[in-house]
C-alpha cells in the first residue's frame, strides 16, 4: 500500500508534464501540445495490461514471483523517464507572484475540472464492482475497463485541435455535458446491455478528455505566466485530491443504493456545475 501510494504521488506530479509541454507550443497551438502529452498516456494505459503474460514469464524464468514482473518494467520504466527529465534543461527564468490574476476563468476551470474528475472517477472505480455483482466476467470487465480509458487519452490530440480551434471555454463545457450525458445513461445501468455500457463508459472517459484538456488549455492561455506554475499546481492538487475523496465514497455510496444511486448523485453534480459556471 505504501508503494501503490508513491506511485500516485509520482502520477499525480507527473500529469504536470502537459503544462510544460504546451510552454513549447505558440498561443495558437497550445491545446493540441495538451492533448499530445496526455495521449502518451495511451501507450502504458492499454498497452500495460497486455504487458502482463510477457513480464510474469519473465519475472518466473529469473526466480521472482510473476506478478512481480510488472513492477520491475514499471521501475525500469521509471527510471528511464527520472533520467530525461533530469537531462532536460531547465529554465532560469525566475517566479514571480506579481501580477492580476483572471480570476473567472481559474474559478471556471477549476470548478468544471473537480467535477468532471470526480464524476469519471466515482462511476469509473464502481464499474467492475456493479458488473461483477450482475453476472459480468472478468473478460467482459477488462474489456469495458480498456475502452473507458482508450476514451480516456487516445483522442486526446484531436480534443487539444477543438480546443485551438473553438476556445477552451466551449470545450470544457462540451466535456462537463458529455460526462454528465454518461452518468445519465448510468442511472439505468443495470438494465444496459454489455456493448451500451461500454459504449457508455468510452463516452465518460471522453467527456473527461475534453475537459481535461479543455481546462489545462484555458489555465495555460488565460492565467498570467509569473502565475501559471502556482495556480496550475493548486489545481491539479484539487483535482486529485477530490479524486482521492470520490475513489473512497463511491462504493460506499454503491453499497447503499446501488450504481443508479452512485450515478444520480454524479448527475446531479455535472447539473449544478453547468447551472452555476457560465462562461463568458
């Protein structure tokens, strides 16, 4: 467990990458270099899994215990990415707190970001448990799982084009709806099908990829730059800290009323979200 922890630590820090990405990108460019860094993700989020045969095979022929092959490519992983970042050079370009913040837009995105973000992740964390208590195999479970997260990073560059094209602002707009559009369907969930499921958990991760890319873009272009690195930072700790919070209230919120429940309440958040954010 102490592992698995560091392990988010290291996540979360790292999801700050696409900020930097975008720093090398013009104005004009900015949510597409957003959306690359984010659809690298897809490489070790659906490449991963089938990872596993591979390492545990090799994990057993040296002597290891077979799931213990997956940690070793994760640390050799790790410290492949530790020696780049650490070769990459570093701006001397000093931080300042000086200057007017746009505090709308901050207050929009960070607002849209929580909401989307503990919306996918509550419904997302309860998805195997409310499958695996209708009859679901594991199969059919791995498989719902590996499409929400293509839907999740594989669109990420063409969500970072909308947004270049038509503003962040409508963008993470189109994401908080459509996450919320998923979590609607959901409330019905024990009366869809396997593929309207699927086809429901890709379009929540979607929803996310929007707004994530969406939001990240508008605190890019919109905050001023001696202010980027502190407001981006407080964001993403909100994020992921509401994250944390939904990942443990969401199952106890499945073992009440089941996923209907779960779903209702996400429902209602997107709801009160879209109600109350307006963006101009």
């Amino acid at each position: 467990m102490g592992g698995l922890f560091l392990l988010g630590v290291g996540n979360a820090g790292s999801q700050l990458a696409r900020y930097a990405g975008a720093e090398l990108y013009p104005a004009s460019r900015k949510g597409f270099a957003l959306g690359a860094v984010a659809w690298a993700g897809t490489i070790g989020a659906v490449g991963g899994p089938a990872m596993l045969a591979p390492t545990a095979a090799a994990a057993d022929t040296a002597g290891l215990p077979p799931l213990a092959g997956a940690f070793l490519l994760a640390l050799a992983a790790a410290v492949v990415a530790g020696l780049v970042t650490t070769g990459v050079q570093r701006s001397g370009t000093p931080v300042s707190r000086a200057g007017q913040r746009k505090q709308t837009p901050i207050r929009f995105a960070l607002v849209s970001m929580v909401v989307a973000h503990v919306v996918m992740v509550a419904l997302m964390v309860a998805a195997p448990l409310h499958m695996d208590h209708h009859g679901h195999g594991l199969g059919t479970v791995g498989t719902v799982i590996s499409l929400h997260v293509l839907g999740m990073y594989a669109l990420a560059p063409f969500n970072g084009y909308l947004t270049d094209r038509y503003g962040s602002r409508r963008v993470l707009v189109a994401g908080v709806s459509t996450v919320g559009a998923s979590a609607i369907v959901l409330v019905g969930a024990a009366h869809l099908s396997e593929a309207w499921f699927a086809v429901t958990l890709f379009a929540l991760g979607y929803g996310w990829s929007l707004s994530m890319v969406g939001g990240s873009a508008l605190l890019v272009r919109d905050v001023p730059p001696a202010e980027q690195l502190r407001v981006q930072g407080g964001v993403e700790a909100w994020v992921w800290g509401a994250a944390a919070l939904a990942t443990f209230t969401s199952t106890q919120l499945l073992a009440v009323g089941g996923y209907p429940l779960l779903a209702t309440v996400c429902v209602t958040l997107v709801a009160v979200t879209l109600l109350r954010r307006r963006p101009r």
